[in-house]
C-alpha cells in the first residue's frame, strides 16, 4: 500500500477512536453527575480509559498526517482536506 493509502487508514482509525474516547468521557461524566454533592478527587475508570483513548487517537492523526506529507512530497495543507486534518491535529 502506499503512503497515502496509510494515512487515509491512520486518519479514519483516528476518527474511529475519538468518538470511542468521546464516549467514555460521557460515561465519566455521567457517573460524576449521579452524585449530588460529592466532589470526585479521584479520577474513574472511564476517564482514564477516555484519555488514553484520545493520545492513542493523537498519535493515529498524526501519523495520518505525516503519512499524508510523504504521499504528496510538501507540507499537507494545501487543499481543503489536508487543510482541516493538520489544523484539527494542532487545534488545542
């Protein structure tokens, strides 16, 4: 496969594991919003599952990113869709 075959995977693999840490975000979130006047100091299971998630989901963009960089030979944003994938991998 090429480079670009590699990054479009990367990139869908990404999308694919932001929404799963999207989802256990909100499971964490509603578990916190259960208890009425508890302050969680520890962090649940949920949430660290939601984070490691979203760096996983990082490192799959970013690869994507790259990938994409090599396939076409310059920095990728120079067309709407390289556009958006670099600026949503360095939007905070």
């Amino acid at each position: 496969m090429s480079a670009g075959t590699w990054s479009l995977l990367c990139i869908w693999t990404a999308i694919a594991i932001y929404v799963l840490a999207f989802l256990f975000y909100g499971v964490d979130l509603a578990q916190r919003s259960g208890a009425p006047g508890s302050a969680v100091h520890a962090r649940s299971l949920a949430a660290r599952i939601g984070t490691s998630l979203t760096i996983l989901g990082f490192v799959c963009h970013l690869a994507g990113a790259l990938l994409r960089g090599m396939a076409s030979g310059r920095v990728p944003w120079s067309n709407l869709y390289e556009f958006a994938m670099t600026g949503t991998l360095l939007s905070p």
